[in-house]
C-alpha cells in the first residue's frame, strides 16, 4: 500500500512509511493528476495534452512512455500494484493507494509548479475546486471538501426521496425549461 499526499508538500510512502523519492516535477504532475479522482483511468492523449501541451503529440506520447518507464524504476515492484497502464490509458489503483488527506486549510500541491500552461490552469481549476468544495479528491465529485479531507460532515437533511426525485429532474434529457427562466447571456 503507497501513501500520496497532495496536499501541502507532495509525498510518496510505502506501507512503512519510508518515503518514496520522486524527484521528476512531470511524474509529481501525473501522480496527482492520476489521483484526482483516484482510480479514474486517464486517456494517453489526455495526458499528453496536459503534460505536454507545447509539443506535438507523437513526442509528447514518447515523453509519457518514458515517464512512465523511469516512474516504474522509481517504484519497483510496487509499480504493478499502483499503476494500470494500457496502449490508450493510465490509472493509479484505488486499492493500492491511500490519498492523505493533509491538514485543514493546507493548499493542493503547495508550492508546485510546472512550465505547462494547460497544467498550471488544471492546478488552478482544481485548487479553486477545493476552495469551493467540490474538487475531485478521496470522496466523490461534488462532496464538500470537508468530507473530502477526511473531516466529518453532518449528513443532509434532506431525504432520500427528495435528493432522488430532485437529482433525476436536475439531470433528465427531457426536463426544459420554461423559456422565461432562461437568461439570454449575450447581453
């Protein structure tokens, strides 16, 4: 089991607690890119985009292979059990990978920075996320942050037959709306 902290200073243990050195700022970007949400298996060129979005995508592809190839060095034998690669995709795996969830008011990925822009606007997207409570991190999308960061949340009191019926007419294909709740943005 490998312990990934993202908030604060980034950080990679093993099961004892040893740290893990990571010293490539781009590897430190696909952890936690990888990790936001945990398990989510990200497409090749979505990476590359990130990652590398000033070159084109055949070397940002073969920048990624070895990336990943010197991340596996890195690991050893604990690369095949935290990391799922395929020819399309990359994924951390959830089973084998605690997300720490930092102290409270500790910034996502503090003082980490990385000369792509695409990257810098991810980081910013999500820090604004986690400000605003919905980021992606250890609890599901749209989760307050709190609950996020492993603090404990009072349940809503709502029930659940009104979160159900009120989810499905905000998520239904064929819900519209009356056309004079429709604000022309143009304007």
């Amino acid at each position: 089991m490998l312990r990934l902290s993202l908030f604060g200073r980034f950080s990679l243990t093993d099961a004892g607690g040893a740290e893990i050195p990571i010293k490539s700022q781009k590897a430190k970007a696909l952890l936690a890119y990888l990790a936001r949400p945990l398990g989510r298996a990200r497409s090749r060129e979505e990476i590359v985009a990130l990652l590398w979005s000033d070159r084109a995508e055949a070397q940002g592809r073969a920048s990624l292979r070895q990336l990943l190839t010197g991340l596996r060095k890195v690991l050893g034998a604990k690369a095949g059990m935290a990391l799922h690669t395929s020819d399309e995709a990359v994924a951390l795996k959830p089973e084998c990978i605690v997300l720490d969830s930092g102290a409270p008011g500790e910034e996502l990925l503090a003082g980490f920075s990385l000369r792509d822009p695409a990257f810098e606007d991810w980081l910013r997207d999500e820090r604004l996320a986690e400000e605003n409570g919905a980021g992606t991190g250890p609890a599901s999308p749209g989760a307050p942050a709190a609950a996020k960061r492993g603090i404990a949340c009072c349940p809503s009191p709502i029930s659940s037959a009104t979160r159900r019926s009120s989810t499905s007419l905000m998520v239904s294909p064929r819900t519209s709306l009356p056309s004079s709740t429709v604000s022309d943005r143009s304007s």
